[in-house]
C-alpha cells in the first residue's frame, strides 16, 4: 500500500504546478498574439484568463483564490508608484485628491444610483450599485498610463488623484454595508460598542507605519544591504511590502492603500531605485496574473441566461460614468486631446467592486444572482475598456490632432558627437548656438513636439525624445559622447536623466542647469558638482547695472559683483552639508551675509581713504 501510494505521488504532479504551468502557457502565447494584433498586453492576459477559466477550456476552476493571490500585484504596483511620490509631493496633490476624486465618486455614483432605482432596485442595493460601479480599476488605469507615458500629464496626475482616492473611499463603503443590510432586510441598526477600538487600531496601525518609515525601515534596510547579499534584499522588500499589507488588511484597511503609504515614506530612501529594481519584475507577473484571474472570473452563465440586462448594465454605467467624468476632466481643464482617454480608463469597474458585490450579497442587500450580474458587468468592462481604447486611437484621437503637421518620430539612428544636450528650451539653445558657433556637433533631444518644430524652421537639427530613457539616450550617443548637458526645466526628469546616466554611462560628464537651491542640493547629492543655477549670472549682471546707474564706475561694479558671486557660491559649500537642517542654513545664511556686508563695508571704506589720482585735485 505504502509502495502504490509512493508511485502515485511520484506519477502525478502537483496541483500547483500544473496551474502554473498553465498560466505561463497561456500568457507565453497570449499577450504576444494580442500585441501583435495591436491590441495591448492586458487583452492578452484577459484573453488567456477566458481560455483557461471554466467558461472556456476549463483548465482552472479556483477562479477566486486566485484572484485573492494575484491582487498582491496591485498592492506591489501602488508600492511602487509610491516609491515615485515624494511626501511634499503627495502633500501638493492634496486638493485634486480628495476634490477631483470625492467629486468623481458623487457625480458617478449619484447617477448610478438613480439609473438603479429608476429601474426598480430597492434604494439599499442601488446606493451599493452606485458606489461600487463608480469604482474604477487602478490596475488597469495606472498599467496603461505606464504604457502610454501618461503619468506627467495633466490627465495623467488627474486619474492618479482620483484612483487614489477610490482606494481611501473604498474604507467606508465597505463599513456601510452592514449598516445597508440592516435597513434592507428591515431590521433595526446595531449598535457596535467595539467600534472605538476598530477605529484605535487603524489609527495606530497607520501611525505605525509613519513611524516605522521614518525611524526603523532605513536603518534595517542598510543593516541589510551591508550583508552584501542581494537575494536577502529582494527578500526584504517583499517582506516589508507584505507585512505592511497584512496590517492593513488585519484592522480592514485597503492593502494597496498601506503599500502606497510605505512606498512614499522610503521615497527619499537612499534604497530607492534598488527596491524598485528588486520588486518590479514580481509586480509585472503578478498584474499579469490577476488580469488572468479577472478573465477566469467572468460569469458567461448569467450573461448567457441575461444577455439582454447584462447588456443594459454594462451600456448604462459606462455611459452614465463616460458622461460625468468628460464633464469632470472639461472643469478640470485637462487638454481636450486627452479627455477621451481620461474618460475612459476612469470609466470601466474596479477590482474592488467584486469584493463589493460580494459582500453585499453576504449582508442580504440583493440576491446572489444580482451580485454575479454586477460582477460580470464590471469584468466585462474591464475586457472591452482596453478594446476601446484601441478603437480610440484609431478612429478618434486622429481627429483632435492637425492633420498638417507631420507626425512626430522618435530618434531612431545612432549619433555620434562629443556633446549630447538634453532639453532645447531658452537655456539649451544658448548653449547649444555657442557650441555650433565653435563648430562643436551636439546631439539635442527634447520632447516638445511644438518647439522641436519651432526650431527645426531655423535649421536646428533636434531630434524628438524622452532623455530619461536608456535606448535612446544610447541612439543620441550617450555611449561614446563626453559631455551631457542637461537643461530641462522638470526638476523630477533632470534629478531621472541623472541617475539612469550615472548608472549606464559613467564616463559622461555632466553640466547641468539647477531650477533652484533644492534642486541644486539634489543634483550635488547624485554627484553632479558643475551645476549652474538658471537665473543666478543673469540677475548679477542686472545688479552691476542697477550699481553703474547709482553712480558706480564699471570697474567698482563689475568687482562687487564678482565679491558677491565668490561669497555666493562658498556661502552654498558652506550650508550644502546642513542641507535637512532649516536651523542651521539659516543660521548660515545669516552668518554669511552679515559676513559679506562687512566685508563690503570695509572695502568702501578703503576706497574712500584711497588719494584720488586726478591730477587736478
């Protein structure tokens, strides 16, 4: 018996290895066919999920643990983002956070609200259709605002806002379920003496975390790195990334909201880059993954017994969400060219809207069969919003762009000159016209469609491209070129061109344009020491006038102007080592300027006793 049971183990693999290899199977030949037909990678994943789900070859059928598993890829994608956002930055989105998006989920679900009870739903089950159609998708929107290079747009940081949003909203629509069910069902509201303690414990668990960002995850992430094991590191990042979720999802918090908030307080981390690096590679196969899942879960059975209302939920949300977030992005004053995307990618359901439905059909809000409908309808949405978006591109963009004007290409062939200028805006014109009055060649990149045209009337020859980019920053050159200026206007994209040439090119010397005193703390930080501010020789040549017009002689002027530069940029030595300590720069600052005012004091004073060198007086 022992022997048959031994043989049987060994003859049979086990289950999880077989699904795995079925999902793999399935996306290997998938989403190349899909992005082949120019369809994008997340039809593919979808396709794949349909193929193998129980409503296609019925290879999977554990369609729901699965996609509890794979939404670990939107808590690793919202990490990462995170990673991205600065806190000061996030602190800036604050308004079109909780303006934009508290409006996005009022018009949204107002409207849905009452499509539903206008259609016989009872007012309970209707305001959780609302709230939870008016959820949209954050894996979805925030994959194909990768994709798209959307993320700086305006309509870009607008979807972020309000995604982000949706994540805080979904906290309390999932408290008001119980509450819901009890009205439903006729029931009077319970009272919940353990509320105050729930609320006590998200609250420290967020400040657990603020505070453990700040004082412990540094110090433990260099105390790992120092072990010099890398294996170790990626194991420590997934680890911080799943307690973190795990404390979220223990006080019923949103997992990918606690990951977001970790991935912002190490944003400043000196571990930054290597955590992305390490997670990026799990966090692409696991969205694959739940974009499989999704596809498994949609329930062709009740589209089959109720093609027509599962026809008329799906048309009637997407409708009524198209038409309130087009309204919304006008008011927002987002470029009409990137309204219907915006619209769109907002318009379909959320991954979150299943765990919605679901509950709510647990809390005898409507019927199960209610529920599936409503899942189906957000699952299909999920499916058709990137077909439309294919169907978008090629049919209506078209219309909004001027069909005169040629389109744009990216540089394409290989460069070689000793000098590659990164931004051909005020600044890197000036250098790059002295460099060409020397007879010096420069390769000049720039990702303004307009002034590239602009400036190609005058014979410029500047190609179109994103600087930040490895490939074509090894086009322009950068290989085999021995200096990089780097004149962008974008303190984000200057500080992101720095550190990916830092890494693959190292022997480009850079010369760079600083915006301000913060990004000249931040260029000198990544090594960069020939920094030159914008705005700081221009102003000392307005001042030498200003003196020469007071009655100065040029020659007392021009010196008192190079004093103040040489007293200047010591002065910034002097407070770049105390650079996160306001305190001490200021005192600095003020030392050093009661410095100079003496100094400059006494050197009147010199002047004046000096004989005069008329020979008439």
């Amino acid at each position: 018996m022992r022997g048959d049971k031994r043989g049987a183990t060994m003859n049979h693999a086990p289950a999880w290895l077989i699904n795995s290899f079925i999902y793999l199977a399935a996306a290997v030949v998938a989403v190349p066919l899909a992005k082949k037909l120019g369809l994008g990678s997340i039809i593919g994943y979808l396709g794949a999920g349909i193929a193998i789900g129980p409503w296609g070859l019925g290879l999977v059928t554990n369609v729901q643990d699965i996609l509890h598993f794979a939404e670990f890829g939107v808590v690793l994608m919202l990490f990462l983002i995170g990673l991205e956002l600065q806190p000061t930055r996030l602190w800036n989105l604050r308004r079109p956070i909780f303006g934009w998006g508290s409006a996005q989920m009022l018009s949204c679900a107002t409207l849905i609200t009452g499509l539903a009870m206008a259609f016989g739903l009872p007012w309970p089950g209707a305001l959780v259709a609302g709230l939870g159609l008016g959820l949209s998708s954050t894996a979805i929107s925030l994959q194909v605002m990768a994709e798209r290079n959307l993320m700086h747009t305006s309509s870009g940081q607008a979807g972020f806002s309000i995604l982000l949003f949706q994540d805080v909203a979904a906290i309390p629509i999932l408290a008001l379920l119980p509450l819901l069910g009890a009205m439903g069902s006729g029931g009077e509201t319970m009272t919940h003496p353990n509320r105050a303690l729930e609320a006590l414990k998200i609250v420290a668990v967020i400040g657990g975390i603020i505070l453990g960002g700040r004082l412990l995850l540094r110090p433990v992430l260099r105390w790992i790195a120092n072990s010099r094991t890398p294996e170790i590191f990626t194991a420590a990042s997934l680890l911080l990334v799943v307690g973190i979720a795990a404390l979220m999802q223990l006080v019923g918090l949103s997992m990918a909201l606690g990951a977001f908030l970790a991935g912002v307080l190490l944003a400043e981390s000196e571990y930054r880059r290597e955590l992305e690096t390490d997670i990026e590679p799990f966090k692409a196969l696991l969205l694959g993954l739940f974009f499989i899942a999704v596809g498994m879960s949609i329930d062709f059975g009740v589209l089959w017994k109720f093609p027509g209302l599962m026809a008329a939920i799906l048309l009637g949300f997407l409708s009524l969400k198209l038409l309130a977030l087009y309204g919304l992005a006008r008011l927002m004053k987002i470029p009409y060219q990137e309204r219907p995307v915006f619209a769109l990618l907002l318009a379909q359901g959320g991954e979150f809207a299943f765990v919605v439905f679901q509950a709510a059909a647990g809390a005898d809000i409507f019927s199960a069969e209610t529920a599936s409908l409503l899942i189906g309808a957000v699952a299909l949405s999920m499916l058709i919003s990137p077909l439309l978006l294919v169907a978008i591109d090629k049919l209506l963009l078209p219309r909004y762009a001027d069909s005169k004007k040629p389109p744009m290409k990216e540089i394409s062939e290989q460069q070689q000159a000793p000098v590659v200028i990164a931004g051909f805006g005020r600044y890197g014109q000036i250098v790059g016209r002295m460099l060409l009055a020397q007879g010096i060649s420069a390769t000049v990149l720039d990702h303004d469609a307009e002034m590239i045209e602009t400036v190609r009337t005058f014979g410029y020859r500047v190609f179109y491209g994103d600087a930040a980019r490895l490939d074509l920053l090894r086009t322009a050159g950068a290989g085999s070129a021995k200096i990089l200026v780097l004149s962008v206007d974008d303190v984000e994209q200057s500080l992101k061109i720095v550190d990916v040439v830092r890494e693959n090119f190292p022997q480009l010397q850079i010369v760079a344009r600083a915006r301000d005193v913060t990004h000249w703390n931040a260029l000198r930080d990544r090594g960069v020491t020939r920094v030159e501010r914008e705005l700081f020789e221009s102003s000392l040549r307005s001042a030498r006038t200003v003196l020469e017009l007071l009655g100065q002689s040029p020659d007392s002027a021009q010196q008192a102007a190079e004093r103040f530069r040489e007293h200047n940029l010591d002065l910034f030595e002097r407070m770049y080592p105390h650079r996160n300590n306001r305190e001490k720069i200021i005192a600095v600052a003020k030392q050093g300027r009661r410095q100079l005012e003496a100094q400059m004091a006494q050197e009147r004073e010199q002047l004046a006793q000096q004989p005069s060198s008329d020979p008439l007086d």
